[in-house]
C-alpha cells in the first residue's frame, strides 16, 4: 500500500470534518484486515477493525495535517521494516524500559568506579565541600539506598539508622558490592511481567514514617537516585581537575543498549 492511498483516505474525511485514517496490512495470505483510526470531536482516537496484538507500547502521535501525510516516502517497500525510532517505540512496554535503566545504571556505575579507581593517589578520598564529604562516601551513600530498597522489594527489615554508614568502605570493596547489587537488580527485573510492576510495597522510611510504592516505582527511583548522585562525583572530579567521560543515558542507547537488542 502506498502512502498516497493512505493520504486519500485521510483527506476526504478530513475534507468532511472528520479525521480518520484507514491503514491495509498489505496483500500478502493472512493480512487482509484493516484498521481504521478515527477522531472525534472530544480529540479521543478511536480504534476499530479485526486485529491481533503482536507489540505493546504507547501509539505515536496522530498525524494531524495533509502536510505531515505528504512528507511520507511515496511507497513502502516489501517487506517493510519501520525506521529504528518507530521499532523503539513500538516496542517499549513498561517493563522493557525498566529492563533499560537498570542495565544503564549498572554500565554507567562501571564508568565512574573505574574513573573513581584510576585518579591520582588520595583523591577519591580527599574531604570536599559536599553533602558526603568524599567520593566514595557519595558512592557508598548510593549504594546504601539500593540496598534499603532491595529489603523493601523481599519484604525484609534492613537494620540501618541512617542513609550512609558511618565509616567509609574501601573503594575496590564497594565496588564489588555495587557490582552485585546491580546484578541483582538486573535479574529482578528481568524476572517480572508488566502486571508485576503495579504490585504496591509498603515499607517505613529510615528517617520514619511509612511509605507505599509500586515496584516500577521504586526502581525508577534507585536508578534515577544514582544519576542524581553520580552527578556529585562527576562534580568533584572537574575540581581536581580531571574530566569523566559522558554516561548519559542517550550515549548508553547509541553505543551499547541498541547493539544488544
């Protein structure tokens, strides 16, 4: 089906007041049926026709003009694979994009513990002007947070009194611990289902008070929380000076998450 038959069919109704676009799966055995999405008045996109589900995600945005139809190649080529920003989108459910995050936390926790182990003796140690005082007490802080979540996520007390020990470990040892605790993290969530994600935990706060979070939730949370707090460290290290290379989230979907799907 060409894109010009598509844009047909969506200007007459257009023409008329009313959007609707009329989508053929192609003429190959087995795809004979037709989707049909319509707007009304109230701006909901209504969906209809004999269909099978085969990817969950979130739809991209309705095409709202003629204009956006004519910017459209003019044919779709057999068999048609849709562009990589289509497939991510597509294919992005929930707990896909969990799945994500946690494996970007744990590559962009590699990043800094190496540069954190590489910088000159007595640096990563060496008190600053900042809420931890070091760097390896920032990352220990990290750490202890995920290990409070992880309790909570078993249905377990912790025993801490605080969000940071009071001593400050070893840097090569805290990295052991973090490398398996994003290990465990990983397989948690390797393990659950879109309906897993919406299960409420209910836990007490350390510094009291009780707290109620979904699971998807809490691992937004100790990912996001690591992020805000390698921030710190990356902070400290232009201070010595010495720059860290970028562990943005877009560089791990360019350069490592999208070789490995």
């Amino acid at each position: 089906m060409t894109d010009n038959q598509i844009a047909l069919v969506y200007r007459r109704d257009w023409a008329s007041g009313r959007e609707q676009l009329c989508c053929r799966s192609g003429t190959r055995p087995g795809r004979k049926g037709r989707i049909y999405l319509i707007r009304d008045d109230a701006g909901q996109v209504q969906v209809g026709g004999e269909t099978q589900t085969h990817v969950q995600g979130r739809a991209a945005q309705f095409l709202k003009t003629s204009k956006e139809l004519s910017s459209m190649s003019t044919t779709l080529q057999h068999p048609y694979r849709p562009p990589l920003e289509e497939r991510a989108a597509l294919s992005a459910s929930a707990v896909d994009t969990l799945r994500m995050l946690v494996r970007y936390k744990a590559w962009a926790n590699g990043l800094t513990f190496k540069n954190v182990m590489e910088l000159p003796e007595g640096e990563a140690l060496r008190q600053r002007p900042t809420r931890f005082g070091n760097m390896v007490h920032t990352l220990n802080h990290v750490y202890v947070v995920d290990d409070i979540f992880r309790h909570h996520l078993q249905g377990r007390r912790h025993g801490y009194t605080a969000r940071n020990t009071d001593d400050t470990p070893a840097v090569d040892d805290l990295w052991k611990a973090v490398q398996e605790m994003d290990s465990w993290y990983t397989g948690l969530v390797d393990s659950w289902s879109d309906e897993d994600l919406v299960k409420v935990v209910h836990f007490e706060f350390v510094g009291g008070g009780q707290g109620a979070m979904t699971r998807e939730q809490i691992v937004l949370h100790i990912v996001n929380h690591s992020t805000y707090h390698r921030g710190f460290v990356g902070d400290m290290m232009y201070q010595i000076p010495f720059t860290p290379p970028s562990n943005d989230l877009p560089v791990f979907i360019r350069d490592h998450y999208r070789n490995t799907r």
